[in-house]
C-alpha cells in the first residue's frame, strides 16, 4: 500500500506521469480496492476521530483524466460518461430500485437500500442504511451503518482541496426529508436532523436545551435532535435572521428512532 501511494503521490506532483501504465495500473488499483470497500477515503481511528486519506482523494481525482468518454446503454437507457456503473447488486446483497445510480468506485455494503437516487464515486455506504427516493451521496460521503437518508436528502462530496475532510454521517443516524448536509459537515451517532435542516462545515449548531447555548459548528454531537433554527447577525443594513440548527433534544433509549423524533419535536412545540 505504501509503494501505491508513492506512486499517486508522484503523479498528483507530476501529471505527465499520467502517459506512464505504472501510473495507469496504480489509479485503477486504488479505485478498485475503493469499489469493494477495502480501502477508503476517511475512515475512523480507534481514539474515535476520523482519519482523511489523502492520497486515495489524489486517485479519485486521478482517475477522471486517464478515463475516455464512452456511451453507456441500460435497457432503452444511454449514458454518455467517463465512469463506469457500478455492477453485481445481487452478489453484493443490495436492493436497488430502478432508477437508482451507483458509480464504479463507491462501496455498497450488505443490506443497503437504493431507493431512485444516486451514489457518486469514493463514496462508502455501509450495512442496512437506506438511500431514500431522490437523495443523493456526493463522492467521497462516508455513511454508516443503519442510517436513513430520506427523500430528498443532499450529502455533499468533496474532492478539493484534497486535505478537506469528506461528509461524515455516522452509524444509526436519521436524517430528515430534504436537509442538505455539505463541506466535511459531520453527524454523530444516531443523530437525527429534522426536516430541512443545513449542515454546512461552517454552519453554527446550537445546543438549546441548557440555561445557556452551547455552540459547535459543523458537527451535530450523537443522539442529538436538530432543527432548523436561525439567529440574528448584524449587518451594516440593518440585523436579520440567518440560518443555523438547533439542538432541541436527546434521542431517547426507550424508544425507537421515528418516534424518538415525533417526541423530541412534539415536546418542543414544533410540527412533525
């Protein structure tokens, strides 16, 4: 694996390495192991953070100019692409609904559901998440296990700068109809984001069930239960409201997720 990074690394700082098959092989190596899930481009340390491989994003990245534009026929279907499809559903355990799109070089674990909606390259999808009607996995998302993204839902990819860490959704989380999570934002454990809720890496989340706010940004602590929110910000103008998530609850452990959800807002006054 080291000789292989060398090999990326070298070509990242040189491109005319790119003509070279060495170069070629190492490339298609490295998306292919990314395909099956055997390496990836973040993936968690056991001190519980996330470690941002940087040199699978160069391949990633690499891989688009060393590929040709070819048409891609599916049933009375035509795609015009430099990426392959991703293949063998069945063998890998995944349901996919038509129109469903997974690329070649995102990693589908066992039991992931592929409602019509799309899985972009460098992306990894582990064990029984859903992937609900019309969402979309950017390149290079990592998504836990068990997670639901329902209708809707926009997790943001992120190629460059290479050092920027990739969306992060973590095992068991829910996330709601329509929210948009971009920029290396990062959901913890069984989080779960009410309807329409934006995570950008910058965005403020404010933790509002104390006597004083607690403030992160980019990041919803695990269990916690967000909605949209907004503050005020001054501006030379005048002040307005701009957007941000609130952190109105805890997931509770007697019960399960969608009614930990109803619950969570209902005790907060605010509509399901």
């Amino acid at each position: 694996m080291t000789n292989l990074q060398h090999i990326i690394e070298a070509a990242w700082d040189n491109r005319e390495l790119l003509k070279s098959t060495e170069t070629i092989q190492a490339i298609e190596y490295t998306i292919e192991e990314l395909d099956k899930g055997r390496i990836r481009v973040a993936e968690p340390t056991a001190d519980g953070k996330w470690q941002v491989n940087q040199w699978v994003k160069k391949a990633v990245i690499l891989y688009f100019p060393i590929r040709q534009m070819e048409t891609i026929e599916v049933g009375p279907m035509e795609f015009h692409d430099k990426m392959r499809l991703k293949k063998g559903y069945a063998k890998l355990g995944v349901r996919v609904v038509p129109h469903a799109i997974a690329r070649y070089g995102a990693f589908l674990n066992k039991g992931v559901i592929m409602m019509p909606s799309y899985v972009n390259i460098g992306a990894y999808v582990d064990s029984g998440t859903m992937v609900d009607t019309w969402a979309t996995v950017g390149s290079c998302a990592q998504i836990g296990k068990d997670v639901h993204l329902s209708g809707g839902v926009g997790i943001g990819g992120v190629l460059e700068p290479v050092q920027a860490s990739p969306v992060i959704v973590e095992d068991g989380a829910f996330i709601g109809s329509r929210c948009i999570i971009v920029e290396g934002a990062h959901i913890g454990k069984q989080a779960v984001l009410g309807a329409n809720v934006v995570i950008t890496g910058s965005s403020k989340v404010i933790d509002v069930t104390g006597s004083e706010p607690v403030e992160y940004r980019g990041y919803v602590p695990e269990r916690a239960v967000v909605v949209p929110g907004s503050y005020t910000k001054k501006f030379p103008a005048g002040e307005y409201q701009v957007g941000c998530a609130l952190i109105i609850g805890q997931r509770k452990e007697s019960t399960d997720l969608k009614t930990s959800l109803n619950d969570a807002l209902r005790e907060n006054g605010v509509a399901v």
